[in-house]
C-alpha cells in the first residue's frame, strides 16, 4: 500500500470516478455512454500513475535518508534553475483569459523567442544534455503552449472551438519543448510515414520537483516515444533535470524501468488517452510502442535541429510561423 499522502489533485478521483459510472449507466444517448466511458478510462489511467507516483517517491525519500541529500538540499533545488541561462519571463494579461502570455527577456528587458533566441545546448553540456523550456508544470491542467504563429512567441493556453483548452486530469511529469528544434511537416518520416507536426520536439521531464511555468531548466536527454497523434509524428522526448537526485543513476531508458518502475508505460498511456473524452481517437506509437534508447533520440533531436536551421534560414518556408528574422541562430 502506499504510505505517503498523495497529491491533492488525486483526492477527487474516487468521486469523480463514481459520476463518470453513474453517466455511464444512465446515459440516454450513446455518445454520452462514450464520453463517460473516455473519461473513466483516463481516471484509471490515472489511477495507475498514482500507484507508479507510490512507487517512485521513496526512491526520492532514500536518498535524503541515505545522506545523499537532504531536505534542505532538495528545497534549495527547488530553488535553482540549474544554471539556466541569463533570462527572465514576464506574464501579461489575466491568468486563465485569452489575453494571457508569458513573455521571455533578456536581463535588460529585451523581448526574446523561446524557441529561436534560446540555445539547444548548454555551452558546457554533458552528454546528452540540451535545455527545455517548461511549458506545463507537473500536476496542472491548463494547456499551456508556446505560441508558434505569434511574434516573439509567448507562452498562451491553447484554445479549441474558441474556449481555452485544459486537460480533464493533471499531467504527472512536466512537459516544454526544446528549442531550436522543428517537426517538419513537409518531411516523411522513412519508416514510420508520417510527417511532423509543425511544432517543437516535446519534452517529458519526469523528475522530483515541479517546474515553474516558462523555466528554462537543463536536462538530460534519456530515451524517446515516437506519438503519432491524429496521423502527425509528435516526439516526445523523455528527460530528467541535470540537478535531480536521480539524475546521476538515469542515462537512459533501461535505467527509467530500473530506477523509476511503470514510469515510461505511464507517459505512453496517458498520452495515449488524454484527448478521448473529447470524443478523439486513441493516440498510437511508432516502433512497436517501445521507448527508444538515449542515443535514437539524440539523432531525433539533431535532425529536427537541421529542420529548424533550414526554416530559421528561409531555406524552407515558413508559411504562418513567426520566426523573426531570417538568420541561423547561433547554437
């Protein structure tokens, strides 16, 4: 059984749960049985990353035991942004409105992209290590984006049909793109036949602490799901924060299953299910649904690098993308 208190957003589960098997029952007409159906699967889903979240926690908890680190060390992580670089964000309008974005600026109050103006890597990177951009904190449902066709590209919630876009249950990990990196969409992928989704490569952190949203946090690349979401390539890379506790133990996706047991099968599924209470089809996966290892998705991450610098450059048009000006960034 689980001995520690789990997150508060957890607590409601059971009831909603309940309501979603009282619709399902009494469901007049069938798309209503189906979206109560959706939904329940998505709390189960979330049921089973709760009892992983049961599993990992420990890990966290052994290592301050251990003297490793302790509870001061993890506030003070909590406090560092693992030597990000000089920049700083700046909300504007009300949170939870359309008018609401997150800018990004240098220390001397210049508007930057997030994903043109920040570096890929760390000028000292490690091996594999590259930066994020935190889009969504962990154990949040707003759906938080960068936004591709604006100037400056901000951080805005994504709409659908005209009203603001949240998930119908919290994310467990948090999640940003790494910058300087583009989905082609006029580009086959040559086993998997598909083509990107115009966006960033997506990032799973799947580390100890949450992140603030518009944080620029160092990471460490470990492994990739290759999402196929409404027939598009949509990578998700799976990465831990370089200054995590675990970060040391983890280099790649055989070390998540070791460390951090149900952790990748739980990414999978919730990515799998998220938009089917809105009547959506199941996500798939590419290569068998398998996790690909760290060196697979480093390559992932370098070509859709060379994507970036050819629309970044004007080699490749840009249609509704802002990108600024026309000239590689350096890296």
């Amino acid at each position: 059984a689980c001995c520690t208190t789990l997150p508060p957003q957890m607590k409601d589960w059971t009831i909603t749960a309940s309501g979603q098997m009282r619709g399902l029952a009494g469901g007049k007409h069938r798309h209503q049985q189906h979206q109560c159906l959706a939904r329940l699967l998505f709390i189960i889903t979330g049921s089973f990353l709760a009892v992983s979240y049961c599993q990992v926690l420990p890990t966290f908890t052994a290592w301050g035991n251990s003297g490793v680190i302790s509870a001061r060390g993890l506030q003070h992580i909590a406090r560092k942004s693992a030597a990000s670089p000089d920049i700083r964000t700046e909300a504007r309008g009300d949170e939870g409105t359309e008018s609401f974005r997150r800018y990004f600026l240098t220390a001397e109050g210049n508007e930057i992209s997030p994903w043109h103006d920040v570096p890929l890597r760390p000028q000292d990177a490690g091996k594999a290590e590259y930066w994020m951009v935190t889009e969504i904190p962990k154990m949040t449902k707003a759906k938080m984006e960068i936004a591709t066709k604006e100037p400056a590209n901000p951080i805005a919630q994504d709409k659908k049909k005209g009203k603001l876009r949240d998930y119908h249950g919290p994310i467990f990990w948090n999640y940003g793109y790494l910058p300087q990196t583009w989905e082609d969409p006029g580009v086959e992928h040559p086993q998997l036949k598909v083509l990107g989704d115009n966006d960033p490569v997506d990032v799973v952190e799947i580390g100890s602490r949450a992140h603030t949203q518009g944080e620029v946090v160092r990471v460490k690349i470990l492994g990739a799901l290759a999402m196929i979401d409404d027939g598009e390539l949509d990578w998700k890379m799976l990465a831990i924060a370089a200054d995590d506790p675990l970060a040391p133990q983890l280099n790649d996706v055989a070390d998540i299953d070791k460390h951090m047991k149900g952790v990748i099968s739980g990414i999978r599924e919730w990515f799998r299910w998220y938009k089917t209470p809105d009547g959506k089809p199941l996500n798939e996966f590419g290569y068998d649904e398998a996790a690909l290892g760290r060196d697979r998705a480093v390559g992932v991450i370098e070509e859709t690098h060379g994507f970036w610098q050819k629309l970044r450059s004007g080699s490749t048009e840009a249609k509704e993308l802002w990108i600024g000006d026309k000239q590689p960034a350096a890296v």
